[in-house]
C-alpha cells in the first residue's frame, strides 16, 4: 500500500514540476508575434515576406499600419518566415493569420510556388482570404487606411463584408484557390485589391472621405502616408496556376450570383422610362435564382446558364415624375429587356475572354468528370475550346 | 479471462458506437482520400461491411457458450496454442494501439503547440492509461456510459459546423472503377479490425439478450457517423483532402460563424481527443487482461499494467514524430498479421466453436 502511494506521489511530482517549470512547454503568449497578414513579393534571389503583426502587449495605445510590419527575405517562403523568427525572437504565430496578399511579382511565375505552402503547412490556416495586390504586397499592407488603425483588417473587412452574397468581390480562400488549380479544370480566380487615395491626410481614425484618384507607383514620402482606401472589384483568372487575364466587377458580379444568392446586389444600365426621360439607372437585385448545366447535344457540350433577378431601381441620375417614384422602382418592358441583354451580354462576355484564355471559369471541366464521366475520356481534351455557352437570363419587377 | 461479471450489453453497445468510429476521424479521412479519391466513402462502407462480418461471427461465438474465451479456446485448441494464440493479442493491441495513439499526440501538438513539445506534455495519457489497465473492465464500462454523451456533444459540433461548408457534388461521380474501391479498403484496414475486442470483452457480459440485434444496430449507428464524417469532409476539401490529415480540427473551421467566436470546433476536437484516448486505453487494457490470464497474475496486479503502458510510451517516444513512416511501416510488415488477428482468427474461433458445439451435443446423444 506504502510502495503504491509512493508510485502516485512521484508521478505527481513530476507532472507538478513540468508544469510549474515549463507550462508543459507552453510558448508564452509574450514571446509570440501573432501575424495576422502576410504578403509575398518575388525578389531576384527568393522571396520577400511582409507580417503584420500584433504583438500581444498591455498597452493603450494603438499601432499604425507601417510600425507593425516586419520583412524577411529567403530562398523558399517558409525560409522567409522562419527568418522572421529569428530577427526578432518571437515565435512567429500564423494560426491568426486570415489575411495573405501575393505582390504583383510573384504572378510572373506559377502562383501555386507560393500558394502551395499555405496548403503544405499546418501553422497556418487554409481558411485565410487569398488575394493579389495591383502593386507589390509590401506596399500594400504598408499602406494607411482610414478605416482601421491596421491595413490588413480594413481589408479584411472588404472581403468579408457580405460573405454569403453574390458580390463584385469574389472572395476566395487558400482552400478555395487550391481545390480549383487541383481539380480537373485547373483554374481559378483571385480578387486584385487596388489602392485608391483619399483627400483624408493623417488622421486615422476618420472616416473615409472623398474619393480622388487611382494611386500611382508610390514614391515620395507624403504619397506614402496619404491615406487610401481599397477596390477589390477586379478578379484575376488562372490556368494551371498562371495568372491568364481579368474579369471586372459586373462579370464577378453575375458570375458569382451562380454560386451564391444574391441580397442587395447593384448593377448600373441606361434607361428610358414612360414619361420619356432617359440617363442612367441604378438597378437592385433583390432576388437570384440561378442553375447551370453541362448539356450534350448531337454529340457536342454546351454548358446552359438559367439565371432568374427580382430587380428594382434604386437611385437614376435624372428626376423623375412621382408616378414613376410612386411605383417602388418598378421598371418598364423596354427596360427589363434592356436589363436582360446586359447582363446576359456580360456573362456571355466573361465565358468567351476566359475560354479563350483557356481558364476554366465556370469549370466545365470539372463537370464534364462529374456529371459526365463516361464522356471524360473522349472529350476532356480540347473540351473548354470546343464548348458553347447558352445563357438565358429572365429579369422580372421585384414588386 | 475471468469469471467476474462487469459488462451489460448496453454498456458494449455504447462502446461499439464510439469507441469503434472515433479511432477512424483523424489520419484515415485523408488517407483513404488520396487512395480513392472521392470513392473515399465507398471503400470505407466495404471495411464497415467486413468488420460486420467479424462483429457477427464474434457475437455468435460469445452467445453461444457460457465459459470464457479462454477456456473455451483451451477446450478446442487446447493449452499451449491457446497461450500462444493470446500472447500474439497483446502484441497485436499493443500495435493496434501505437497509430491511434500517435495521431492522438500530433493532434494534441497542433492544436495546442506553436513548436515541438517534448513527449512529457503527453504523459498524463499514459498515467490514465495505466490506471484503466489496472482496474480493469469495470472502471472502463462505466466510464463509456458518460462517453457516449460526450462522444454525442462532439459530433454535434463538428458536423453542425462542417456540413454547410461542403460542397457535395464532389462526391460525384458514383460509378468508380472497382480497383479504386479495392485500394482505399486495402489502405484502411489498420484502422479497422475491431470487432475482435468483442470477443474478449463477451466474458464480461452480465447478460445476452438481445445481444447481436443490439451490438448489428449499435454497428450500423457507428459506421454511418464515420461514412457520414468521411462524405462531409471530402465535400470540404475535394483534390485537396489527401493532405488533410487529423480531420476534426481542419473541417470545422469554415464555418462564417468561426470568424466572430473564434475556434469553437475546438472544443469539439478536445471532446473526440478525450474519446479517443479511451478507446486506445481499451487496447491496453485488453493487451493487460490476456497477459494477467496466460500468465495467472492477479487481476490487480501493478507491474503488467506499467509494463505495457511503458512499451507503448517507449515506442510513441521513439516514433513520436515520424507518424506517416510508421502508418507506412505498420501497413508493410504488420498488415497481414492484422488480418490474421482481427479476421483469419476470429472466423477460425467461431467455426471451431460451432463444429465443437455441434459435436458435443452429438456425443450426448450418442450416449
């Protein structure tokens, strides 16, 4: 009975002493450096990572954008970030990471170089939004933005604004990313976030004012600390990992309302109402039903959209009779037709320019495998180049 | 084993729910998905279906005799192949347990860990374990009985948070050439093969009413949660699901409600980390209980218990970091010894059982 007790008392004692000499290993929460963007430039002889980081400290005071930034340079990306540790002897924690940019640079190349160590490692999570910089990634996660103290979450807040929404933005995740250049149809798209000045100079903690212009390449100090605000409406297109051209915000706009619904969504057209005045109009999609098929017939594809908007007008930059305000938005034959062909013309558009740069956008091929799969070995070669589209597009009143 | 009765057949039921999915959730989702892609599920549904197989010739041999495994077996093999046949069990549940536990310790690692931690951060595993081994099968059914609620609480979470962020039509398509299904079910045996453990836990049966309806439904129920958990995460991950290894703390953490809460499916996976630390324990505890008979030690017996808990931490702390070279070690030189021991042996055991019955009784009549 004594030999037992004394058994416990030193198995006891040797859990009491891990724990109150080294927290079982625990990292304590101080030495760590909680990044929470990262952006990838390609330099000459490697990479160049950017961290912002939040340093976990007690204090009052908030952090700029550009004084929570660290580089490090290395051959391959998971040198760079290891270096990151060892310049500052933290321990560089990425499982906060939601936020990863790629600098312009890194697009000369295969993006799956770069992309594939986020799917690789374990430290860092694939649910992190992946997106592109117009410039370098540097640049922009050194930018200062008036909504938020830190540039990467007043990005973030872009890309997460209306998640399940169709939107201009087309938000994708490494997860997301990766699924695609790995599946059949060996595409994919990722938003390109642009910086847009401000009139606002300094104070961060205004709101976002007047828009100006589009940034040009950066370069004296005072460009530098003009505050920016950021457009994420332009998508890039992949093919097997190279980025292959552009998609602009109507084309996202319709082609994501295929893969989520659509709430609130806006799109501008020229109208003509009863009383004859004319301009141009800001139409609501209050409502999106949407399918799309891979169908065979006589012996070829073609890949059939449906898509079914519950539209109003919004706002039209001429006055109008309040018989025409009176009736919620309401939109007349002439202009529903007009709706119709528009974004019809814009889906058709986006087909045709991603077929022809043989990104897979709406990933035919990918259904050609799994609705088709007895076709597959006959017609996956070629298939996108051969491949029709049929969109039909319904536009009807909401009201 | 012995004659003291500890297990009501609810008590084996709910160890049949958990016990025998929970082992399935970490490494094999990834590994079968990379084996059959997104015939994953159907290789899985052909082990599910032979370890029913197993399961149900097991519950014939158990219900059909009132003496334990041991004697039984000693009755038709007689004694020294029955000592031997027992001595190759606890080897083989002290293999069984060693991938199990390994995923358990990566898991742990990850989800906690930001660098390497030392074996030390999972030695309160191996006092737990020590501790269920000696007390034996007592402690350990009614310990299941609160597991299988938190077994339930787990799987809430998880699947709760997982299941809308698949995308199912990449199950598609169905018609699979059958050598994918072939290589996936080859692939996944070390994760299968359990049914064995009802054999030995049969001596603790308290009763036998309505044991193979309710072990068959108990069965059903455990392997439509891992078929269930292998579709929603292959909807998740799709051509990357063979690099997503431990798949209850990857899964769930798409869910949009993740972003203003933080990682609660965390807490989901502590909850299946707990279960799963059971279910390797009955391993040992098993391994325990046939050492003590072959043996004669006494059921309380202290050494046999650290004994074998301390094998099995020597060989996590040699291996510790080298968890996809031992799956591919223990697939190469111990997957046909797994058939023998958790297939060949079981069938072979039960036959003999029936053919010894059928025999006896003819004896009787003769006379």
């Amino acid at each position: 009975m004594f030999r037992r007790a004394k058994f416990y008392l030193i198995i006891f004692a040797i859990v009491l002493v891990n724990f109150l000499t080294l927290d079982f290993l625990l990292i304590d929460v101080e030495k760590t450096a909680l990044i929470v963007a990262i952006g990838i430039d390609k330099v000459e002889d490697g990479y160049e990572v950017t961290a912002q980081i939040a340093v976990p400290e007690a204090t009052n005071q908030s952090t700029k954008s550009n004084e929570s930034v660290i580089y490090a340079k290395g051959d391959t990306l998971y040198d760079a970030v290891s270096e990151i540790g060892n310049r500052t002897g933290w321990y560089p924690k990425l499982s906060f990471c939601n936020l990863i940019i790629l600098g312009n640079s890194v697009f000369e190349e295969n993006v799956m170089g770069v992309v594939d160590f986020f799917v690789r490692s374990y430290k860092v999570e694939d649910s992190s939004i992946l997106c592109a910089s117009e410039k370098s990634a540097k640049e922009l996660l050194m930018s200062i933005s008036p909504l938020d103290n830190i540039s990467s979450f007043a990005l973030s807040k872009i890309f997460v604004r209306d998640h399940n929404n169709a939107s201009a933005i087309l938000t994708t995740t490494v997860r997301d990313f990766s699924i695609l250049y790995y599946s059949k149809s060996k595409s994919g798209l990722m938003p390109q976030v642009k910086m847009i000045k401000t009139e606002d100079k300094g104070d961060n903690t205004s709101s976002a004012s007047s828009l100006t212009s589009n940034s040009g390449a950066g370069g004296n100090e005072a460009e530098k600390n003009t505050p920016v605000v950021y457009d994420a409406e332009t998508s890039l297109l992949f093919y097997n990992g190279y980025k292959v051209g552009e998609l602009n915000g109507d084309e996202c706009l319709f082609y994501s309302m295929f893969e989520k619904g659509a709430n609130d969504a806006y799109f501008s057209l020229p109208v003509t109402d009863d009383d004859g005045n004319g301009g141009t109009a800001l139409l609501s999609i209050k409502k999106a039903n949407s399918s799309l098929k891979l169908v065979k017939e006589e012996g070829t594809f073609k890949l059939k959209g449906e898509l079914k908007l519950r539209i109003k007008i919004s706002d039209t930059d001429f006055p109008q009779s309040m018989k025409e305000i009176a009736t919620i938005g309401r939109l007349n034959d002439k202009n529903l037709k007009k709706a119709e062909n528009y974004v019809k013309e814009k889906l058709s558009d986006a087909f045709e320019r991603s077929k022809n740069l043989n990104c897979d956008l709406f990933e035919t091929t990918e259904m050609l495998y799994r609705y088709h799969n007895g076709d597959f070995d006959d017609y996956k070669d070629g298939f996108l180049k051969n491949l029709t589209c049929d969109f039909s597009v319904t536009c009807q009143n909401y009201i | 084993m012995t004659n003291t009765k500890r297990l009501s057949v609810r008590q084996l039921c709910f160890i049949i729910i958990t016990l025998f999915s929970v082992s399935k959730f970490y490494v094999l989702p990834a590994f079968v998905s990379g084996l059959s892609k997104e015939a994953g599920w159907m290789a899985t549904s052909v082990n599910f279906a032979l370890d029913y197989l197993i399961l149900f010739a097991c519950l014939i041999a158990v219900k059909n005799t009132d003496k334990t495994l041991y004697e039984s077996s000693t009755e038709i093999f007689g004694k020294p192949l029955t000592n031997l046949t027992f001595i190759l069990y606890a080897v083989y549940f002290i293999i069984k347990a060693f991938v199990p536990l390994l995923e358990q310790k990566n898991t742990i690692s990850l989800t906690f860990y930001d660098s390497q931690p030392t074996l030390l951060i999972f030695m309160p595993f191996f006092i737990v374990a020590f501790y269920i081994a000696k007390k034996g099968v007592n402690a350990f059914s009614r310990s299941v009985e609160i597991l299988l609620w938190v077994f339930a609480l787990a799987l809430l979470i998880i699947f709760a948070l997982s299941i809308p962020a698949g995308k199912y039509q990449a199950l598609l398509p169905f018609s699979q050439p059958p050598s994918r299904v072939f290589k996936g079910f080859y692939g996944n045996l070390i994760w299968f093969g359990d049914p064995v453990i009802v054999l030995f836990l049969g001596d603790y049966l308290t009763e036998k009413k309505k044991l193979i309806k309710k072990c068959t439904i108990s069965f059903i129920i455990s392997a439509v949660i891992t078929i269930s958990l292998i579709v929603v995460f292959y909807a998740i991950f799709d051509s990357i699901a063979e690099r997503q290894y431990y798949a209850p703390i990857k899964m769930s953490k798409y869910s949009i409600t993740l972003s203003n809460i933080g990682r609660l499916d965390y807490l989901g996976s502590i909850l299946f980390s707990l279960i799963s630390i059971y279910s390797i324990t009955l391993y040992l505890l098993l391994a325990t209980e046939i050492v003590n008979k072959v043996f004669k030690f006494y059921n309380n017996n202290f050494f046999v218990p650290l004994a074998i808990t301390t094998i099995e931490a020597l060989l996590i702390f040699f291996f510790q970091n080298e968890i996809f070279t031992s799956i591919a070690f223990v697939q190469k030189y111990f997957q046909p010894f797994f058939i023998v021991m958790a297939y060949l042996l079981p069938l072979v055991f039960t036959i003999a059982t029936v053919i010894w019955k059928n025999k006896r009784r003819q004896n009787v009549q003769a006379c």
